[in-house]
C-alpha cells in the first residue's frame, strides 16, 4: 500500500481528541467547522463511523439560531489566541461567534452515499438546513442570492488580499488586548500581520457588544462582504442537501432549497467581469466590486455548469495563473504587488482549494486541468509532507506540519 496514505491516516489518528480532529496540535488545538468538514470526506472514504463523528461533534457547537460556529472549544487550551474568553458568546459548550465555509452538507451527501445509514444522516440533515436557513436570513436579509461575510476568518482565507480594501477601513483599536500565539508556534513571515490581528479583534470586540445578535451585527457591521467562494460552497452543498431531502422524501424541504439555490446560481452568474475571466465578490459597505484577483473569483466552478465560452475564459485564466508555478493553484495571481509566496492567504496553494477546484473542472468537463492540479497537489504532499500549505513557486511546505485537511484531501486525490 502507499505509505503516504498510512501517513495520512496516522496524522489523522494523531489529532484525533476524541471524535473530533484538530487542524494541527498547538497551532489549532479546538474544532474548526470546515476542516472538519474536509476531514470528514477524507474519512468517509474508510471509516464511516469516524466520519460521522466527526460532523456531530461539530454539531454540538450549532446555535439557536442555526448558525455552526467556526471554532468548538470542547476543551481548554491556552495555546491559541482568541479563546472563549475573547469571544464571549455564552453558548453552553464555548464557540466563536462567527462562522466558516458551509462544506458540511458536501460532506454529509458524500457520508451518506458512503454509508447509506439514514438513521445517522437524518439528523445532521436537519442541523444542516437550519445553517442554510441561517445563511439566507442572516447573512442576506435583502435576499440577493450572494450570501455575506462579516469578518474575514468566516471565509477561511484569513488574510487574503481581497479583504485589504474592505479591512482597511476597520479600526486598529481594540478592547481586549492581542496576545497572539500563533507566531511562536509558526514564522511570523508566514501568518497574518499584527495589525491584521487587531482588525480582526476589533471586529469581535464590535460583535461580542451587539451580544451576538445577528440582525444588530448586520446593522453595525463595519466589514460586509457579498462573497462568491461563500456562495458557491453554499450553492454546492445545496445541491447536495436537495438530493438528501429528495431522497427522504421530504419535498417540502426540497421545494425550499431548490429555491435558495435558483436565486445563489442566478446571483453568481451576474458576478461575472468578462475583463477578468473571473468572479468577483461585492464589498456591500462601499457597493464596489473587489478586484484584487484571488482564487475565490474561480470556485463558482464548482456550483454553475458555466457555458463552453465562460468555462474556456476560466480555464484560459487559471492556465496563466498557474504557468511556471511548481504547486498550482496560487491563491493570489502570481507577481501582482499584494502576491506573497509564504504569507498564508496571500499567494500560497493549499491543498483543500485545490480539491475544490478539481471538483469544479471536473463538474465543468475539464478533466485535463484537474487531473494536472491533483498530480500537482499529490506530488506537492509526498514530497514535502502534510504541510498546512505550499508556497507555489518552490513548493515548499509551510505553516503547520501533520496538518488534517491536508491528509484528508490527499486520501481523496491520492486514490
Ligand atoms: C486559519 O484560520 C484561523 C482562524 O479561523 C487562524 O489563523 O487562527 C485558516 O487557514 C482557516 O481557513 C482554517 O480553518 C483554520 C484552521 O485550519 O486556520
């Protein structure tokens, strides 16, 4: 057998803290929503039961209101900055306040199909239609059909040059002090600058003072982002929630989320700037487009079934992005001012957008690229090991080592 994939499964043994996974020991010592989602595909495809777990552990965080925090704190841990303490939401087993990408419903379809255990999969269904409601209501009262981010670690990609604009505008001052700790377990050089970090706390100082309260937050939010990678893992794990309430016979529910999706896939489609072969997101404070050029303007590829001339613009982009990098895909486009190859969100290729991406050219019946893109990601790992993320032109592994998502998505490319 392969040993990266025992490798692969070891790691995951190994941040295992009890029916949930880590990220990575230290660096992430709690429970992250869409890792976990990611790591429960990688599980799903040789230990059902782990995977399962895995999703309703995460469910224990969901609130009230339907919303599945970013972060679970099932256990203390002083190794991470901002704890419970910092977030301040009150919640019976201690969460952040804010959310991540909806890859849960991905997961779940992909579990489910897997296992075919309904009794196991009917309830994770239910807390994953109370999210995607949450979704619409909170994050678009206007219903556009783009849902909206409120801080930039709801779209996972922290410090990504599409949030400078949009971030500048927060204030640097803070309530509760930053001690960060991240920068003693990972080179600073590779993370999120310090006045990023207090952007960031200021954000969660202003949310933890509207008591959490979504519509209050909406009304006082002083970062708001209509985003498209949001969108377009909402719009996909949609689909994958209609097939589950198709087959469960629950149409109602069906009707319903058929309706969300229409209005996401209508409101994506108009994202479209010829001029940049690509998507682009919306910041709803100043009503403009974003157009640093991210990865996110691509992953509507993975929810739209894009006319042969849209698809031919987007493959003809990614190719340019991707031409003389050793590890596709950059997050940044290559060169540009705000591109930096090892700081984290700003440039690196990480191993999870990758497996998005290749989702999406496979959807989009672009096999070429996507089997270039996983042989890149494959080679990328057993090279430099299950690092967080690779810096795209040397190919060296950054950021946190034994890194789940990272053993997850190589468990699927790998097979
Ligand atoms: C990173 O984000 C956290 C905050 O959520 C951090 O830097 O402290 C991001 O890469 C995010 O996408 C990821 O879910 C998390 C854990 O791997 O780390």
């Amino acid at each position: 057998m392969n040993m990266h994939i025992n490798e692969a499964k070891r790691i995951l043994v190994t941040n295992d803290r009890g029916g949930y996974t880590v990220p990575t020991d230290r660096l992430y010592p709690f429970q992250w929503n869409w890792d976990s989602a990611f790591v429960a595909m990688g599980f799903a495809l040789y230990d059902t039961d782990r995977a399962y777990r895995e999703l309703e552990r995460l469910v224990e965080g969901q609130w009230a209101d339907g919303m599945i925090p970013h972060i679970v704190f099932h256990q203390p841990s002083d190794s991470y900055f901002p704890g419970p303490n910092v977030w301040r939401t009150r919640h019976s087993i201690p969460t952040s306040g804010i959310t991540q990408p909806p890859v849960f419903a991905i997961a779940l379809r992909k579990l489910h199909e897997a296992s075919g255990d309904r009794t196991r999969t009917l309830p994770l269904y239910e807390a994953a239609l109370k999210w995607h409601r949450w979704w619409y209501s909170a994050r678009d009262p206007e219903g556009t059909g783009l849902v909206a981010l409120l801080h930039p670690w709801e779209s996972g990609s922290d410090n990504s040059p599409a949030w400078d604009v949009a971030l500048a505008r927060v204030p640097t001052t803070t309530d509760t002090p930053v001690v960060r700790k991240d920068t003693s377990h990972v080179n600073a050089d590779m993370r999120p600058r310090n006045e990023d970090y207090q952007r960031f706390i200021h954000l969660v100082d202003v949310y933890a003072a509207c008591e959490w309260n979504w519509a209050k937050q909406w009304e006082k939010a002083p970062f708001k982002v209509a985003e498209v990678q949001t969108t377009a893992i909402l719009l996909k794990a949609g689909e994958d929630l209609r097939a589950l309430a198709q087959e469960f016979g629950l149409l109602d529910d069906a009707a319903e989320i058929v309706a969300f999706n229409e209005k996401s896939r209508r409101a994506l489609l108009a994202q479209w700037r010829p001029a940049f072969s690509r998507f682009v997101s919306r910041d709803l404070v100043s009503g403009q487009d974003i157009e640093a050029p991210t990865h996110a303007g691509f992953l509507p590829l993975l929810a739209l079934d894009l006319s042969a001339d849209l698809a031919d613009a987007v493959v003809a982009e990614m190719q340019r992005w991707s031409d003389g990098m050793k590890v596709a895909f950059p997050t940044t486009k290559p060169y540009v001012d705000s591109f930096e190859a090892k700081r984290y969100w700003r440039g690196p290729s990480w191993a999870i957008i990758n497996w998005l991406l290749i989702e999406g050219l496979t959807r989009n019946s672009r096999a070429d690229m996507a089997e270039a893109l996983r042989l890149s990601t494959v080679r990328a790992i057993e090279t430099e090991g299950f690092a967080e993320y690779f810096d795209p032109i040397t190919g060296e592994g950054c950021g946190g080592l034994g890194f789940s998502w990272t053993a997850a998505a190589y468990l699927s490319l790998a097979a």
